[in-house]
C-alpha cells in the first residue's frame, strides 16, 4: 500500500525521525518486522522504498497520510475500540 503525506511530519511531532519529512512525500507500508515497535493504535510502520520491505523503516501518524487517490488513512483500531463498553464496579 502506497501512501502519500497530506502534510509536513516534524521531529517535533515524532521525535524519531532524523528530519522533516515533507508534504506530498511517497511511501509505502512496511511490511517486514517490526518487533513492536510501532503504535499500531496511531501510526503504521512505512519506508521510503517501493516494495515495503526494505529497511530503514519508521513510523508515521496516520493522520499524516492518505492513499494515492485521496483516501484518508485512518487506523483500522479505531472502529475496534470505539465500541468497547466500560462498566464501572
């Protein structure tokens, strides 16, 4: 899945990237291992190669993205943990 940035990702905002990664910049979702590294919850593990599975990978907000024809990119947690009920003892 190739995604495109709808917007600048700062190191401000994600501290483990080494610079800002432009608006309009193409990735593609990694597909190898991550060993948990990533909050799946709020990000998705990206590179910056074509075929996903090359390293260096590195995590980006969901937010940040959308597909290459516009699609938002919204967390496929989201929809999950939004109908869970909390009872209170």
């Amino acid at each position: 899945m190739r995604y495109i940035l709808n917007r600048d990702v700062t190191t401000d905002e994600c501290h483990w990237l080494g610079k800002t990664i432009p608006k309009g910049t193409l990735v593609t979702k990694y597909t190898g291992p991550t060993y948990g590294s990533i909050d799946v919850i709020n990000g998705v593990a990206v590179t910056l190669s074509e075929d996903g599975n090359e390293t260096p990978f590195f995590e980006l907000p969901y937010s940040a993205l959308m597909t290459e024809d516009g699609q938002e990119v919204v967390s496929p947690y989201i929809n999950f943990y939004s109908n869970w009920e909390i009872e209170d003892d």
